[in-house]
C-alpha cells in the first residue's frame, strides 16, 4: 500500500546577495506495475522531466507543481493566498469553501470577500514557535477585526474603510506547540448592508519574527509558477521560490516510487536547496 510521506523543498538565503530565486522541476514517479503503458495525459506536450521518466520505464505519478495549492507554503513563516485553491481543506471543519467566503479577482490580485461574522483556517506549525499574524485586507462593512489562535485573543486591529492595507498583531507571549492550530478572523461593528461583506481578504501570513529587514513580499500562488523556466537550457514548468522558502507537501508514494527534481538558481551569489522526505514513522531522509 502507498504510504504518506511529508516532502520539503527548501531554500535558504543566498550568501553575498538580497535576493535570489531557485528553480525547481518536480516529479513523482512510479513503477508501472503491470502496465508498460504511461497513463494517459493531457494534451499539452509532456515536460523533459516526464519525457525521462517514462525513458526509464517508470511512469509519472505525480507533478508537484499540478498539486501545488494542497501544499504548505511557507516563506518567513506560513503564507494563505486567499480567494485561491490553496485554501481546499483550510476552512475550520468545512473542506470546501463556506458559503460565506466568496472569492474574487481584482486590481490584479485574488481575494475573499467574508461575508460571515469570522473566519475560521486551520493551518501546522512544524516547530514549536512564537508567532504573529499578518492580513492584506480591505475594510468593507467592517473596519475593525479580532485576530485570535486556539481560543487566545492576539490583537485587535483596524481595517481601512475601502482601501487595502498590511495589518499585523502582535508576536505570541508564548511559543505554539508543533501541529495543528486555528487562526480566527473575528469581524466587530454592526452590520449595515446584507449585501456588502465585511472585508476582503488578500493574504495572510502566519508569521515567525526574523532578523530579515526588507519589506515583506508573500508568495502568492501565481508567483510560485515558472512556465517557462530554463534549467541546463532545458524548458520546464517549474517553481520559483525566493529564499528563504519552503514547501511541505504530503503524497502518497509509489512502491518503488522515484522523485526527480531539477534545480538551479536564477541571480548572482551562491544559495543552498535542500529536499527532504519524512516517511510514515516520522523519520527524516535528506534527498
């Protein structure tokens, strides 16, 4: 039987430069067991990744960058791209979307427009830590909100009536254990319009305090997709992340299963990538 598996693609901050950007093809592969056929595909013409897996006799599982929105994605702490598919399974005990979420696109953005009272997303920590909570949002009927994780209230803060702008609460007192919590989004005030929703919501960072000083830029969903990316003068569909990042994906793996990856990195100055693997027992293997 396929056992879970938590796979990591990190990447930590260049040496001698602000910024860099890794590139990175990812496949999982398979044994075809029984069948010496690849499985039928769309009809946008395969990846080289693709191409070589199925030269070796294997066939593809699994594209990581197809199943990107069901992964973490996590740079200088954990980022939810809302009004995006990177929110399946997020929403409280709700694995769809609520009625009361709507999503939306404008000023060349995603967002939810919450038309319910609060807003309820469930999201990991890996590691014990101290958090912060930070929103790009857009009051609406509502300009002022409670930001509480697990039942604890964090901050309160204040919206801007029409106008998008970055909101943060305060670092916890004390650090969150590793494993899953709930981040609440309370909305106050009275409401005065059935129609109009309380606010709208860009993204939201759960963020661990860094010594980092430049100004945030989250990873939203269609940053994270390089189309055309040129690795070895080879094109790939392929990830962009900006160090550092991390992304935390949980699959089922083949028996006999494979995962190749190609790497490189897009700037000046020198970096680190790093896949790591965490099967079933908890156990880390560095790819």
């Amino acid at each position: 039987m396929p056992t879970l598996h938590r796979c990591r693609a990190i990447l930590c901050p260049p040496r001698g430069v602000r910024s860099s950007l890794m590139l990175a093809a990812l496949l999982l592969a398979g044994m075809a067991c029984g069948d010496s056929h690849p499985r039928d595909t769309a009809d946008a013409a395969p990846s080289a990744s693709a191409a070589t897996v199925e030269q070796d006799h294997y066939r593809s599982a699994m594209d990581l960058v197809e199943v990107l929105p069901t992964c973490d994605i996590d740079h200088r702490g954990l980022v939810l791209d809302m009004g995006t598919d990177g929110l399946f399974g997020r929403y409280g005990r709700w694995l769809v979307t609520p009625k009361g979420i709507v999503d939306a696109t404008h000023d060349g953005a995603s967002w939810s427009r919450v038309y319910e009272r609060s807003l309820k997303l469930r999201f990991v920590l890996p590691h014990p830590a101290r958090v912060f909570v930070s929103l790009r949002a857009i009051g609406r009927d509502s300009r002022r909100a409670t930001v509480i994780i697990d039942n604890f209230v964090l901050s309160h803060l204040s919206l801007k009536k029409g106008a998008a702008r970055t909101v943060t609460t305060r670092v916890s007192g004390l650090a969150l254990d590793a494993g899953e919590h709930m981040v609440k989004i309370r909305f106050r005030g009275y409401r005065h319009n059935d129609s109009e929703p309380f606010a709208e919501i860009d993204w939201i960072r759960i963020g661990v305090p860094d010594s980092i000083e430049r100004t945030y830029n989250p990873p939203t969903m269609d940053d994270l997709i390089a189309p055309a990316a040129q690795l070895g003068g080879v094109p790939h569909r392929a990830l962009g992340l900006r160090g550092p990042s991390l992304v935390r994906c949980t699959l089922q793996v083949p028996p006999h299963g494979r995962f190749r990856s190609s790497v490189g990195f897009a700037g000046t100055g020198s970096g680190l990538a790093e896949f790591v693997a965490r099967d079933a027992a908890g156990d880390t293997h560095v790819l």
